[in-house]
C-alpha cells in the first residue's frame, strides 16, 4: 500500500521560490538540506500549514550531467510558459484569499470566476508556474 | 498565529485582529484555549524550529530568524526549557536532515556512490 507524499513543481531558482511559498503564499518549508557530494542538489520542500501529510518539493532545473543543456531548455520554456506541471489548491473562501494574496504581491493571471464546480482564479509563481486556487461549491467534487 | 507566527507578530497585534484590547484578548484567550496567547506562539514557534533543526540544514540562528524571534540567546532558552536540550544538542539526537533528502536516482546515478556493485562497469572493482 502508498500514499502520495510530495508533488513537485520544477523551479528556476530556489531561494526565489522559497520565498515566494513562504512569505507570499504562507507555506513552511519542510525539508531544506542540500548535498554538496550529490553536486549541491538541494532537497526543498514547502506545504501549507495544517496539512503535514503533502509536501511540494521546489526542485531546481538540473544541468549536465543529470539534464542535458538542450532538455534543460525545454523545461525552462515549459515553466516559464506554465505548462510544466501544476497544483491544484483549494480554500473555503476564493475571493478573500484572492485578496490577501494579492495584497502580498502575488501576481493573479484569472480573478476569481464563477466554475460549475465553484469559484477558481489562478496565480503565477516567479517561475512562471501556474497554480489553481479553488473554492469548491459543488457538494461531492 | 496559526500560520502568521513567523512574522513578527506579537499578542498586542493579534489582539489588535481580534478587534480586543490586549489584557481582554488575553483572558478570553486562556479561557477558551487553556493557556496564555504569548505562551501558544512561543510553543508554536519552538515546534516549528524543532522540525526545522530535524529537517532542514540550515543554522540555529537562521532557525531562530525565519520563526520570527530575534534573540538567539533567548530562542535558545526556550527552546532548552521546553526541549530539555539546547537547539543544537537536539538537533544531532536524531539522523542528519540529509537523511531526508529523497534524491532522485538520476542524481544519485552521477554522484552517489553505488552499493552492492557486482560487476565492473569502469573496471573499478565492487565498492560498498
């Protein structure tokens, strides 16, 4: 028997993240080590309080040799595009997160819209991810 | 306080929040919660900076800064008093934060040390 544990979102920079997941988004980090005889690969993860059973982990975009130069590239364009991967967040309350989010400086690319399921709106991180904040109002979804 | 601890929040800003003024915060607070406003946040404070010495790398005054208090001296004092031990004796009683670090095997297959190697792909012999 598994669980899902982590999900991972690719990042451009790591401290970037960090902060943005943090200090806009209200996360804790929950893993943080870096391992310099892995070639500084450095284990981030983040979750949101109150939910200590998922993590995501902000994982940096690797270079050669566990990436090629050229792939590397391909996910870069994907991440800055917003098509690398995304999360799905839900709240109990769309339009009051929308504002305390954006009044922190976190960059809304859709306010909130009414959705048959709820109400949905939909950030940015600083590298280009794009992430889904949901109030779901359809009992059973 | 539950997620805004590690900002400089103090009880006269919750009180604040709470539309109360701060001696009335504090007494409707232990009343409902059983102990003091000041007390909680500290504790919540301290646990966040326990799992922060067990999983991350990072040093006891960053830890100290990123729960929202400032004086290392008095982080740690709280910290004995509720731990029993000080930040740093704490941390090296369990495994290394690296012990958690879920490398994925593509990493590990550049850098990381192969065990139980049988064969000799580098003409290496079989390292442990």
């Amino acid at each position: 028997m598994y669980k899902i544990a982590t999900t991972q979102l690719w990042v451009t920079d790591q401290d970037e993240a960090l902060a943005f997941y943090t200090r806009k988004l209200g996360m804790e980090v929950r893993s943080d080590v870096t391992l310099p005889e892995m070639g500084g690969f450095r284990w981030l993860t983040v979750g949101p309080v109150g939910q200590p059973d998922i993590a995501i982990v902000l994982m940096a975009i690797p270079g050669p040799p566990v990436m090629d130069e050229a792939t590397a590239d391909d996910v870069r364009a994907l991440v800055a595009k917003g098509f690398a991967g995304t999360v799905f967040l839900t709240t109990e309350d769309c339009q009051a997160e929308y504002e305390a989010l954006s009044a922190r400086g976190v960059e809304f690319v859709e306010k909130p819209q009414q959705q048959p399921y709820g109400i949905d709106c939909g950030f940015r991180d600083p590298s280009g991810n794009h992430l889904r904040l949901t109030q779901i109002t359809m009992p059973g979804v | 306080m539950d997620s805004r601890y590690a900002e400089r929040l103090t009880v006269a800003d919750v009180a604040r929040a709470a539309g109360l003024g701060r001696a009335q915060f504090s007494r409707e607070f232990k009343r409902a919660f059983g102990e003091s406003p000041h007390v909680y946040l500290l504790t919540r404070r301290l646990e966040r900076a326990a799992a922060m010495l067990r999983f991350t790398d990072r040093s006891v005054a960053e830890i100290c800064m990123s729960v929202g208090l400032e004086s290392i001296g008095s982080f740690t004092t709280s910290f004995t008093r509720t731990y029993g031990v000080s930040p740093t004796v704490y941390r090296a009683k369990f495994p290394p934060a690296s012990t958690f670090a879920h490398v994925p095997g593509c990493v590990v297959r550049f850098y990381g040390r192969p065990r139980h190697q049988t064969f000799r792909e580098d003409g290496g012999g079989a390292r442990t």
